[in-house]
C-alpha cells in the first residue's frame, strides 16, 4: 500500500493570538488558509480516517493525490 502523508496540527490559532515561541504543534489561521489552498489548487484531496481504515481492511488503493489532516 503507498503512502498517505498526514498533516498533524495541534492546533489552528487567530494571526493576533499570542503564542510560545518554537512552538511546532500550532499554527496561524493564515498560515493554514495558504496550505489548504495550496492543496486545494493541486488537487490533493483530503481523505478521513474511516477512509483509510476502509481501504486497509479492503486492501485496495485510494485514488488520485490525498492527504490526512489530524
């Protein structure tokens, strides 16, 4: 089975809000936007957990360019 990467974000916050410096699980709403974009425009499709698990039980492939976001 290929790969399916997983994009983890521990949490999504307002531009404004003030944050601890370095820290990597979280990440500015604007920042976010231009990913999901970015994704969006390059035809990446984000699939679900009970998607993946239907196709590991089923042992078949998703189709096209997919992500994950946990």
């Amino acid at each position: 089975m290929r790969k399916i990467p997983i994009f983890a974000y521990h949490r999504v916050h307002n531009d404004e809000d003030v944050t601890i410096p370095m820290d990597l699980g979280r990440v500015n709403l604007s920042v976010f936007q231009r990913q999901i974009d970015y994704l969006a425009q390059a035809g990446v499709r984000v699939v679900t957990h009970p998607e993946i698990a239907d196709w590991l039980y089923e042992g078949r492939e998703p189709e096209g360019r997919c992500v994950m976001l946990d």
